[in-house]
C-alpha cells in the first residue's frame, strides 16, 4: 500500500503495479499479531523516534513473517529491535 500511495501519477502508479505483478511480490494480509505488535511499536516509538502507523505496520509484518524489510529508507525503522533490514539506494 505504501508503494501505490507514493506515485507522483497514474502512469507511475501503473509502473509500481505492473514491477509489483511481474516480480512476484508476496502481499502478506495483516492479522491479529501484526496489528497488536504494530500498537505497541507506535506507543513505544511515535514520541521519541517518529514512528507512524504505517512504518509500524511495515515493521511489525516482517517481524511477524519472519521476513527481511527492503527499504531505501533505514531511519524510520532504527528504533525497531530484531528487524532485519535490506537496504536500497533510490536513484
């Protein structure tokens, strides 16, 4: 969802679907686990490292699936212990 709600426009918003359909990406539902582990990382983190609801949901379904984060953008998830990330640069 994060993905999509960062197209600039709907040719870029087609792009993100299409390199999403054609590499397979696994969509992982969000369950009872993720939801209650998400709660707590935004109580935990939101005033001290800026953790919003969506990095927290991010976060807490990888953990959840035991899963690596690919993301370009390491800072919003520094504050989560246990989470392995990839790490990407944009260019």
């Amino acid at each position: 969802m994060e993905l999509l709600q960062g197209a600039l426009n709907k040719q870029e918003l087609l792009g993100i679907k299409k390199f999403l359909e054609k590499s397979e990406t696994k969509i992982i539902p969000m369950n009872e686990e993720i939801t209650h582990r998400a709660m707590e990382y935004v109580e935990n983190y939101a005033l001290s490292d800026s953790m919003e609801l969506a990095d927290a949901l991010i976060a807490s379904t990888a953990i959840e699936n035991n899963e690596t984060l690919c993301t370009a953008n390491g800072k919003h998830y520094k504050c989560v212990p246990d989470l392995q990330m990839d790490l990407f640069k944009v260019e």
